[in-house]
C-alpha cells in the first residue's frame, strides 16, 4: 500500500502515522549496506540531473523515460554495471513503478550483446592469483608497510574476502571500532583462525562465521599484529605514514594502490620491465583477491560446490563459478575421462 496517500476522508496526516513511515523506511533502507546505499543515492542524484536538463520529472518518473535515460548512459559508454545500478537505483527510489518493460529488457539485452561481441566482460578485474601472493613473500622487504601489505593480501586470498566492506572492516578480536563489521579472531598459534562478520553482502540478515586453517597467510597477519602492536577491538588494518602506524582505518582507495603497487613488484620479479608493470597493474582492483582466490581453485580443479562454499556466493550464482573452472575439469571433459 501507499502509506503516504493514505484512503481516508481527512485531508490531514496523523503525527503518529508519518512517525510509523519514517520508522519503516528506515528498516528498508538498513536492508542494503551502507555502500549500495550510497551508491544508489549517486546514481539517483545523476539521474535526477539529467531529467532537470531535458524538463522531465524525475519524481515520479516513466518506464520510458527510465529507457532512454538508460539509452544515454550506453551512449556515454558507460559499462553494463553501471547502467544496472541506474536502473535499480531508480527502481529503489520508486518501487511501484515497473521497470521490467519489454522495452527495457529489449535495451539490457542489446548493451549486454553488444558488450559480449566488444569482447568486454562484467568483470575485468586481473586475479591476484595465490601464485602471485607466494612470489611477493620472497621478494616483499621487511619494513612496516611490507609486513602490512603481506599480510592483508593473504587475509583477503585466503578467504576470499570482499575488499572495502568485509577485509578493511575488521577489528582484532572483537569488534569495537567505528565502522567495523567484523573480527578477526586468532586462535593460539597453530589453531588458525576465524573471521565473524556482523553482516556481509550475502548474509544481511546474520552473522557469519569464517574459519581460516594455520598457513602462511595468518602467519603473516600474525606477525603484522605483533609488530604493530594491534590492540584488540581496533582495527587491523592500519594506515602507515613516514614509517609511523597511525590509529586510522586503512582506506579503499589504499587498498586499491597497493594491489597494484604489489601487482607492480610481482610483475617485476616475473621479468616484465617497469613500463610494462606499471600497464599490466592498471588492470588490477580490489575485487582482484576474490577474483584471484576462485581463480586459483578453478585451475587446481576445485568443485563448483567447494568454491561456492568459499566465496559464500547464493546456489544461484553456480554459472558464475563455472567461469572460474577450467575448460579440461568441466563436465563433459570428465565424462571422456570416465571412459564415456
């Protein structure tokens, strides 16, 4: 129902009814994290622009509107994500209104097509496969941002941990801090350790708890939480300035400098020269450690099942992991090899 155009005979709205409106839509909007969120709101707010510009009304808005502005942001060459955003942002703005049109669904399609035969792809994140990590570890040095890097490289591998929102938000033991939505708890030494998420991408309703075996990636995050001195309920990851450990959260946007900066160093140590590197990292983000972990398992010929179970994808998502898997382990190549 719509609780702002209530049926009733007053023309006036009840203090307590507009207190239940805003009390619910603010349960909705707890429904998406906080960075989905925000990037609705950019999305909207761009939308909205663009409706100013050609005097068309944003709120409410039509499905054919809806279309053409979708139009437009394929003919700025925005990519396929961002044309989907758009539409689920003003989707989410309005939910009553219907933007399953066949007239839409016929414009997703085209950019979809027209996308597969530029040979663009969803996701073009280069992996930073576990290969590459093991090659860092014999190369990286021993100063503080060295340990660090190690360290947070391996935590997001060897779980494949979603960059911003599940590996940077991590407190020691407990989660205490502002902004944090999970702790990274470590066990005594040879026991491994576990990562509980208060909420994550698949799992807003509950709690997670992520257990990591002893290796050489928690060996690293031990060693850079004893020799930054981490004190439990802060966070993990911290930025380094002048060879100083600053209290502050380590920032997306760091993240995303050092993965490539490390892309960088890997690529040097495998024989590409500086200029070289320095291109090929460009191809590197922060989706690159998840992209990277189920990588690896694919080519060591990893299960769908077991890489859904690391990554936490929904069943659903099981024609994503295929893409992970290696032509000589899919189905049909094993049936060959069964004698069939």
């Amino acid at each position: 129902p719509d609780l702002a155009r209530p049926k009733t005979t007053s023309s006036a709205i009840s203090t307590e009814l507009l207190e239940d409106l805003e009390h619910t839509r603010k349960l909705v909007d707890q429904a998406k994290s906080e960075r989905t969120q925000k990037a609705y709101r950019e999305a909207f707010a761009k939308f909205e622009a663009w409706c100013a510009r050609h005097y068309l009304s944003a709120r409410p808005t039509k499905a054919s509107v809806v279309c053409t502005y979708l139009g437009r942001l394929h003919r700025q060459r925005k990519s396929l994500s961002s044309l989907a955003v758009a539409r689920a942002a003003i989707k989410d703005d309005q939910p009553e209104l219907d933007l399953n049109t066949p007239e839409i669904k016929d414009l997703m399609k085209a950019v979809r097509r027209t996308a597969a035969e530029a040979g663009h792809k969803a996701n073009v994140a280069e992996p930073f496969l576990i290969e590459d990590w093991n090659t860092l570890a014999n190369c990286v040095g021993d100063g503080l941002e060295d340990k660090r890097d190690l360290a947070l490289l391996g935590l997001g591998l060897v779980r494949a941990l979603r960059g911003p929102s599940e590996l940077l938000l991590l407190d020691l033991g407990v989660r205490k801090s502002l902004g944090a939505r999970g702790a990274l708890e470590l066990h005594p030494e040879g026991d491994g350790a576990t990562i509980h998420l208060a909420t994550s991408k698949t799992s807003q309703a509950a709690s997670e708890a992520l257990d990591i075996e002893e290796g050489p990636a928690i060996a690293a995050v031990r060693e850079w939480v004893h020799i930054a001195k981490i004190k439990p309920g802060t966070p993990v990851w911290r930025t380094i300035r002048k060879g100083i450990i600053k209290d502050s959260r380590l920032h997306q946007r760091t993240l995303h400098n050092i993965i490539q900066r490390r892309a960088t160093q890997i690529l040097r140590a495998n024989g590409k020269t500086l200029a070289e590197a320095e291109a090929l990292a460009q191809d590197y983000s922060t989706h690159s450690l998840r992209r990277g972990a189920l990588t690896t398992m694919g080519d060591e010929g990893a299960t769908v099942s077991e890489m859904l179970d690391l990554s936490r994808h929904s069943p659903k998502s099981a024609k994503i992991m295929l893409a992970y898997v290696k032509k000589e382990n899919r189905g049909a190549k094993r049936m060959k090899a069964l004698g069939l």
